[in-house]
C-alpha cells in the first residue's frame, strides 16, 4: 500500500512522472479512506473519477489529486443526498427496524412474538407492527436457505471418517461458487456433501457415488477430480476466463477489478496500434465508456467487443496504417512474380482459329548466333542449314599449305643436303622433291632463272581460289539443301 505521506503532499501529478492509473488509484483509494459515497458500480466510480481528474486538471498538464478529491466528494455526496430524497421516509424507517430485528437473538424474537399474540388487552395495530418485521423475514427465504443448507452439511460428522475430507471439499467447492455468482452449482455441491456425509459406505470414486441419491454424472466427475487433483484443480477452472476475454460479473466485480480491465484494454489497444486520443485521461475515459457498452445482458464485460469499437472509433495509427499497405503490396508482387511473365500480343490471324502461337519447351529451343563469315551457328546441338566449315578451320588449312610450299622451296635452294637429312625426312616430301627437280632439270625449254622458279612455287592465288571454289561448292549445297 503506498504512504499516506506521498498523497498529502499538496502538489499536482505529472503525466511524465507517474501513470495515469497510478493517479486515478490513489484518487479511488483516498475515497474509501475519506468514506466518500462512490456509486456501487465500479464502472461508474471509475467514470466520475476520470471526470474528476479532468475537470481539474491544470492547464500546464498537472494532475491535482486534492482537487479532484474535493470535486468527487461534492459530486458523490450530492448524488447521494438526492437518492435519500427519492425513497420514502416510511419505508426508511421500516427497513431500520428489520435490521433491529435480525439482530436479536433468535430466542428472544420468538419470545417477543408470543407475547404479544397472548396479549389480548395490547392493541393490535401495535401487535401487528411487532409482528410484521418477523413475517416479512420469513418470506424472503432465498438467500437464507443457502446458508441453510450449509450449516445444516456442516453441522453433524459424516458417518464414515473416510468421508470427512471430500464433504469438506464440497463445501469449500460450493461456497466458492455461491459467492462468485454460480449460485445452482453451489447448491448442487451442498446436496452432494450431504448425500456423502450421510452416507454408509466409504466414497472412494465417482461411480459409487453416483449410488447415492441426489448425485448425477457432473457431481461424480466432480468428485474423480477432488478425489484425484484435489480443491485447487478444481478452483482454477475458473481463472481460464481471465487470460481469454477477461470476462467478470459487474455485480461481484470491485473498484480493483474494474481498474486492471481498464488498464487491460488500453495495453491491447496500444499492443494493435490503435490510434487513441493523445490525451491519456480522455483516452480512458473513451475506454470506461467502451467497456460500459460491450456489457452483454448488463452482467458480463467482454474486452474484444470494446476493443472493436474502440478501433471502429479511431481507426489505426498512420504509421501502422502505412506499413500494413506496404507490406500488402509487397506481397501482391510477390504473388504476380510467382506466376511467371504472361504472354505477349496474340496472333490476331490465329485468333479465329483458336490457335495461340506457344513458346517451343525448353529442351527444344537453340539459340543461333551469326559468325564472322556470315554463317550460323548453333549452340542447342541442333544442326545448321549452313555446312560451310568455320573461319578457324579454313585459316588452319590455308597455313599447312603455304608450310608445305615453304618445305619443298628450301629444299631446291639447299640441294646439298646430306643423306641422313634425307633419310628423316618424311616420304611425302621426299617424292615431292625428286619430282620438283626431275620437272626443273627436265624442263630444258624454260629459260627462267632459279627465281622465278621460286616465286612460282610461292604463288597463293590458288589457295584463294581453292578457298572460294571451297565457297562456291558450299553455297551451291546451301541452295540444294
């Protein structure tokens, strides 16, 4: 509990420096201290406190604490003093003298109503009014036979000792569910604890006490799990509520209740990026108000319907907002790169036909790429029209010739080669030679020199007309193909 001495400081809270449902608890719990008349909904204790708070705070941001006390108290106390004025001073002083009645000790009541049925020579206006409190306590007999029925289980032992711990738990069990608004499940636990205590046989499972009268198959699941997990297995059924909806009862739900569903549906709000006035005190009261109207049949809170309304109300951050488009266009993008490129323009001559010109697959396309000499070439594995034999290999044929003249033209400049030269030359060569110089030493007619011999040798106009001879040939079977 926080020191009194940090309340009785007479400066204002900041919104910096403390929360605010910091503030709206100390205003809450000086009331209770003070005695102030809150309203008996913590609803609307919570609404008038908020008010409060606003109402005075200062222009620079404080929150004063004092002030909204004095506010409240005035508030309160009038709402108080016009309730007083609307109830009759007649059925006032009735329920004082019930009160007076119900205190007394239950064998003098019953005294006191003898006596004054004895008493003839009593007025019996005066009897009657003596007797009136006794007879409208006996008709309200709902809230009474509750306890009824528990001091009756409570009052003798079971009959087995064995017993004694499942009637107890039963008890317990049914308390817990009479004070916390499940009032026909608590009388069934009561009658099964009778039933159990009164019984012969030792209870040891939930079929046997299905045996008993007054106990049907939920009062003997119960009594398997009592008997196996025990009192809190079957106490914290009831906290699963709590993490899901947080949904609580008004009439048994207190100023603490009420204030950490507040504070629960502001973190969701702000855990959704829901954009709330900037005003912390304005933003809880929207909030209070919210969880006011999510009340289903004025009994039950549900956050997740005050959460919608709240976001229907003020919509998303922009920030967030922005984002969430971002990341839904990324995502249609996404989704159109998955599919894959569409197809270009249609053939409009085969549209008639319903024939769409398709892609070849994949295995069967080749891509053809120009060479130098004006061939195509392709790398698929597919062959070519053209069988023109490529620039590298006509180079490489050209060279071998040229080398083959070069040969035979060194050899009739050095005639003096000796014999193991001659021997390791290749035959080829060696026939070539011999008939190069059998056709010059024969040639008696020629009257060249020995150069014009060699320049003859090295003439090339035949390899280029060989190569395009090569050419011709090739193009004319291109034309045939």
């Amino acid at each position: 509990m926080r020191s009194r001495s940090m309340r009785s400081i007479g400066l204002g809270y900041t919104l910096s420096s403390m929360k605010t449902e910091t503030a709206i608890s100390d205003l809450l719990m000086q009331c209770e201290e003070q005695g102030v008349p809150l309203p008996e909904d913590p609803l609307q204790a919570l609404r008038k406190a908020i008010a409060a708070l606003r109402n005075t705070k200062h222009q620079l941001g404080y929150l004063q604490i004092p002030q909204a006390f004095d506010q409240l108290k005035k508030t309160c106390s009038e709402d108080a003093g016009e309730q007083e004025l609307i109830v009759p001073a007649k059925r006032g002083g009735r329920r004082q003298k019930r009160t007076l009645m119900q205190d007394m000790v239950k064998r003098n009541r019953n005294n006191l109503v003898v006596d004054s049925e004895s008493d003839e020579s009593y007025d019996g206006q005066s009897g009657l009014a003596v007797m009136d409190p006794v007879a409208s306590s006996k008709k309200k007999t709902k809230y009474p036979k509750k306890s009824r029925i528990q001091e009756q289980v409570e009052a003798a032992p079971a009959v087995c000792d064995k017993n004694q711990s499942l009637v107890d738990q039963f008890v317990q069990l049914g308390e817990f569910e009479v004070t916390h608004g499940y009032t026909q499940r608590g009388l069934a636990r009561f009658r099964a604890a009778k039933e159990i205590r009164n019984s012969t046989f030792v209870v040891t499972s939930g079929a046997q006490a299905k045996k008993l009268d007054r106990v049907g198959a939920a009062v003997a699941t119960k009594v398997d799990q009592l008997l196996n997990e025990g009192l809190d297995a079957a106490l914290n059924e009831y906290d699963g509520d709590e993490e899901a909806l947080f949904v609580t009862n008004v009439k048994k739900m207190n100023l603490r209740q009420a204030q950490r569903s507040l504070a629960e549906l502001i973190s969701k709000c702000e855990a959704a990026h829901i954009q709330l006035p900037g005003d912390s005190l304005e933003a809880r009261a929207e909030a209070v108000e919210a969880i006011i109207h999510s009340l289903k049949d004025e009994k039950v809170v549900n956050l997740s319907d005050a959460q919608e309304e709240l976001q229907q109300k003020f919509g998303f951050e922009l920030a967030w907002k922005q984002q969430i488009e971002n990341q839904e266009a990324r995502r249609q993008r996404q989704h159109q790169q998955s599919k894959g490129p569409t197809s270009s323009a249609k053939d409009p001559r085969l549209l008639n036909l319903g024939v769409l010109p398709g892609a070849p697959p994949l295995k069967q396309r080749v891509e053809i790429t120009p060479t130098k000499d004006g061939g195509r070439k392709s790398k698929g594995g597919v062959m070519t029209p053209s069988k023109r034999p490529a620039s590298s290999q006509l180079q490489q044929i050209w060279t071998t010739k040229v080398a083959k003249k070069a040969k035979s033209v060194r050899e009739l400049i050095m005639p003096e080669a000796p014999d193991e030269m001659e021997e390791k030359r290749p035959i080829y060569l060696k026939k070539k030679t011999t008939a190069g110089q059998s056709d010059l030493l024969d040639d008696e007619d020629s009257t060249g020199s020995p150069d014009q011999d060699i320049a003859a040798l090295l003439d090339f106009d035949g390899l280029d007309e060989g190569a395009d001879c090569s050419s011709n040939l090739s193009s004319d079977e291109e034309l045939a193909l």
